[in-house]
C-alpha cells in the first residue's frame, strides 16, 4: 500500500557536486519520498508521517566524525526506536552500526576495496534474496567490524567480514556496496574522485581499469525495504 509509506532519504553526502546519492536512490523508489541533509541540519520531523529512512553514502568518515554525524546517530536511534523501517549504504550503513552497537563497530578498513566486487551471502534474507554470490559497486575506507546480538551478518566479502546486515525480528538492514550506482556512474564517480584526490588515484586506477559486473540488486534490495511494514503500522493495524 504505497500509499500509507513515506520515504526520508538522509542525504549524508558532503559535496553533491561530485557525488549525488539522492539522484542514484530515487530512481527505484516507488513511494513518496523526501531528501534531508543533516550536514545542513535538516531531519524529519516525527509528526511528518514518514514509515522508511534511507540512510545514503557520504564521502565522511565514520571513524573521524563531525557533530552532524552524531546528530545523526541520535536521529537513527530514535527512528529505529519508534518502529521505522531503516536501509543504510555504505557510510549509512556504518552510521547505522554506530548508532545501534556503539563505536567500536566501525573501523578503518585493513584493506580498502574499491570497484565492483563479488559479495558473498551468508544466509537467505528479504533483503538479499538467496544464497551465492552477487556483483556490485563498493567504494569505502572505513567498515563495521563487529556486531552483536540481535543483529545478523547477511553478507561478506573477504576482505570485508560484515558487507550486509540485519536487526532480529525488525525492519532494520544495512549494506555496505552501492547497488544503487550503476556501471556507466560508478565510472565517473571514480574518476570525479580520484580528480579531486589526486594522492588516491593509485588506489582508483585499477577498478577503472578492470571489467565491471554489477547483478543489478538494487531494485530488489529497494522493493524489500519498502514492502516491510513498519512496526508503528503494525500495531495501528495496518498491513
């Protein structure tokens, strides 16, 4: 019923120039929807009637934080604590860890990965689907590295031991990939960045340079994001 759900995308991008996560995510949202950018101080209010939040990417990082992000864990608890459905990417998905288990979830990656890699599900989820391998874009310097229960790891990389996650028994997921960004932008994002910091051009080169496989899971991961009821609906009694 799309039309009892609304969608806040939080926007946690830094320069919308270069990298423009809202524009990437609406493509495959069916319900209505709303951008807010907590770097210019701009949340949902909780009378506004939103069911999901989107947690997007952002160029930050969750290890060094600014207060904006903190002001966003805050948001997060209390959107998860109310009962909303809760999809984070990448730095979203992170922001998400940190605000649910803590700081000492998230981390710097040993190893950065870049480029479109092969993530490999752990278990079945409404999320990601079966079991096997999908293809994906991934951009990030910085992980969650450890969760505890209630959570669930759905997915791995082997450099990256937490690529997807889930809280039990609540509509509640992160991911680490960009599904979201496809072939043709994933190149120019790399190639936007890698203009702009130059000292990590050596790290961009070889995703450039490689054959990019994407499984186009972005429709699918969005599909179950928005078909989970939130648990304020529930107990309204809606379905």
């Amino acid at each position: 019923m799309s039309e009892q759900k609304r969608v806040a995308v939080i926007d946690l991008s830094l320069d919308p120039g270069i990298y423009r996560p809202v524009e990437h995510w609406s493509r495959f949202l069916s319900a209505p929807w709303r951008a807010f950018r907590p770097k210019d101080g701009a949340f949902p209010g909780w009378d506004e009637g939103y069911t999901h939040v989107l947690l997007t990417g952002s160029e930050a990082s969750i290890v060094h934080r600014d207060a904006w992000a903190d002001r966003t864990a805050d948001f997060v608890r209390q959107a998860v604590s109310r009962g909303l459905s809760v999809l984070g990417s990448c730095y979203g998905h992170q922001l998400l860890a940190l605000a649910l288990a803590g700081p000492e979830s998230v981390r710097r990656c040993p190893e950065p990965e870049i480029g479109w890699l092969a993530v490999r599900r752990l278990r079945p989820s409404r999320l990601l689907g079966g079991d096997g391998e999908f293809y994906t874009f991934t951009v990030h310097f910085d992980e969650v590295s450890s969760l505890p229960e209630p959570f669930l790891v759905l997915a791995s990389t082997e450099a990256c031991g937490i690529q997807a996650f889930a809280l039990k028994n609540r509509p509640v997921w992160g991911i680490q990939p960009h599904p979201e960004i496809d072939i043709p932008t994933g190149r120019k994002l790399l190639g936007d960045f890698a203009g702009v910091r130059p000292e990590l051009e050596t790290l961009f080169a070889p995703a450039l340079a490689s054959e990019p496989r994407d499984s186009g899971t972005a429709q699918g991961i969005v599909r179950a994001f928005l078909e989970a009821v939130p648990e304020q609906n529930l107990r309204r009694g809606v379905r």
